[in-house]
C-alpha cells in the first residue's frame, strides 16, 4: 500500500487576507513540501498541470525535477499531464530527464484533465477531445515500448522510424490513466493493461468498487495479471493533530474553491454540511486526525481495491507551514497505521 500527496499548485486568495501569493512563491514552496513528503517517507508526490491565474503549474516536470535533485526515495508523477494538448514527444522527453534526474523514480499520469484552457492555447479544437486523447496515447506508448518510432494519426505530423531521446532509466517509464469515474476510460486502462488513478473526490468512495472491478474484468480480458495491476486514488484532505481542528483548517479554502467552481459548471452551493458528511467514514474527504484518516484509508483499501492513495492537500490556498505539517503527519503517523493494517489484513486474507 502506497501512500503520498497530489497538488495542484493553487494561488487563489487567502480567505482571511484577500491577498494572492505568487505563482513563483508557491512552486518553491510545493518543491519543499516535495522534499519533505520524502524525508517522510512517503511514497509519491504528484504535481497537476493546469493552464489558469489560479493554478501555478503549467509544467510539473520542471517542478519535479527540481525535486528530483534534493530527494532520495519518493516516485515523482504528475497530477495529471493533459495529455490531449501536449506533444507526447516532448511530454516522454521530459519526463525521461527528470527519470534520469531521479535516477528512476518518474511517472506519467495521462489524462483529459478537468480544465479546457489548455486546448484554445495550444491551438485544439474541443470537438476533437476524445480522438485527440486516443490518438496522443496511442503514440506515447509507442514512445514509451521503442527507441525508435514510427507512427501516423490525423492531428499531428507523422514520425518515420526516428528516435525519441533520452531514455529513461526505467524500462518501461510508468503510464498511469486518470479517470475522474468515467467507465469508458476505466475499460481503456484495463486493456491497455496500465495502472489506474481514480479521482475520488465526492460521492461515496465505495461506488467506486463497480468502476475497479471493471478495469480488472477488461484487464483480464484483454489477458493482462491482474495481480500485478495497480489502483490508485485522489482524494481531498487534510491532516491535524486535533479532528475538529483539522475541519476548521480546511473548511475555508475548500468552500472557496469547490463555490467558485460550482459557478463554473453549474454546480450546487457548496456548505459546511455537506463538507461536514463528507468527513464521515463513507465520505470523500480525507479530513482529521491520524487516527482517522489512516482508517479511511484502510475502508478504501479494503472495499474498493486501492493500492495507492494520494492525499490532494491543499485545496485553494492555505498557510505552507499547515500543508508542510499535514504532510508531515501523513508521512509519520498515517502511512505507518495504514501499511501495518493492511499487511496484516493481507496476511490473514491468504
């Protein structure tokens, strides 16, 4: 059982001051927090690409390479890399460097991303966002199994037995599909037999076993092991000493986000009410002490078949001093509780 931290490099206003940090301040404050989630222990750090005022990180392999250089230990991915509009050259180019930075600890999470300012910048056309996912997966997987590529689609230009450099120091350099709970892609993965990332991040996380169990039906259809697949999540949350203490943390920034948001799409007010439920065991926030949280995360382990799970920590801006101590009690004394009880849970399984 993997446990680590998902960021999306957030610079929305600070809802006691008003004011905004900028974006440069708050990626050198993620890479510390890169670096303290490995002094901790943890497993994994992921960094999500977003093309908006109020995120920061247009490109996280810069950000995790400049993590890679003062870490030892911890797999840096990013959160998701959108693959749709970027090249997939480029994007196995740089992840393949911070592979060597690294010396073998980078991952590439593809996905459609939830935002769609990145397709008007780089010059897409949103009637073609399925077609263009398929198309640009398809290529960087090839990138990913060859040196040498050849390869033709409709929305990029053809590539001729060249060779795409460098290679990474992993063979093969990790894909991983994320999946905000869409069966389609769900099923994608599973034949394709790549890991999954589920973006469980409202509703009841156990409606999420249906959506495993067709990934691994498709995997093992497609005559993949499913023994050796992995699932991972994201969730929203937050650790403090004090379980109330971390509801009132986290409350301000979350409710900011998830209203500004929900103007957006379209969605419902957003309250403390049903932040509040989705603090209960059967809720998608991973909001509390230790205690709790490792026992949430042990409920998903053992109903819906996660082995990896990343706390998305902050939502919207918060002090870096809280985020860099929920990381820290993540590290110390969550993953600790959880990686005993699920060996032992397995051992007892057998």
């Amino acid at each position: 059982m993997e446990i680590g931290v998902s960021t999306f490099v957030e610079t929305t206003p600070d809802v006691k001051t008003g004011k905004v940090i900028s974006h440069a301040q708050r990626i050198r404050e993620v890479v510390e927090e890169i670096v303290l989630a490995d002094q901790v222990g943890l497993d994994v750090f992921g960094v999500g690409e977003h093309h908006r005022i109020d995120y920061a990180a247009s490109s996280p392999a810069v950000i995790l390479a400049a993590a890679a250089s003062r870490t030892e230990k911890i797999r840096l991915t990013s959160a998701v890399t959108v693959l749709s509009s970027a090249d997939p050259v480029r994007v196995f180019q740089d992840f393949a460097t911070v592979d060597a930075i690294s010396n073998g600890r980078a991952e590439i999470m593809a996905g459609r991303g939830s935002f769609i300012e990145s397709f008007p910048l780089f010059g897409y056309d949103l009637n073609d966002y399925d077609e263009l996912f398929e198309e640009k997966l398809e290529l960087l997987l090839k990138i990913v199994a060859a040196e040498k590529v050849t390869w033709k689609g409709g929305h990029r230009p053809a590539i001729q037995n060249l060779g795409v450099y460098p290679r990474p120091v992993q063979d093969p350099l990790p894909v991983w599909i994320g999946s905000g709970g869409n069966s389609e892609s769900v099923v994608r993965a599973g034949i394709l037999g790549l890991p999954l990332v589920l973006a469980i991040i409202g509703g009841r996380p156990l409606q999420f076993a249906a959506l495993v169990k067709l990934y691994k039906r498709a995997a093992a259809h497609a005559g993949h092991d499913i023994s050796k697949l992995t699932v991972a999540s994201h969730s929203h949350g937050f650790i403090s000493e004090d379980k109330e203490t971390a509801a009132d943390k986290f409350f301000p920034s979350t409710h900011y986000v998830m209203n500004k948001l929900g103007k957006e799409r379209g969605w419902g007010p957003y309250t403390r009410s049903s932040f509040d439920d989705a603090r209960s065991l059967e809720g998608a926030l991973y909001v509390g002490d230790p205690e709790t949280v490792a026992e949430k995360i042990i409920y998903l382990r053992k109903n819906v078949g996660i082995t990896r799970f990343m706390l998305h920590v902050p939502v919207g801006t918060m002090p870096h001093e809280e985020v860099m101590g929920a990381i820290e009690l993540l590290g110390k004394e969550v993953a600790p509780i959880v990686r005993e009880e699920v060996a032992k849970w397995e051992r007892e399984e057998r």
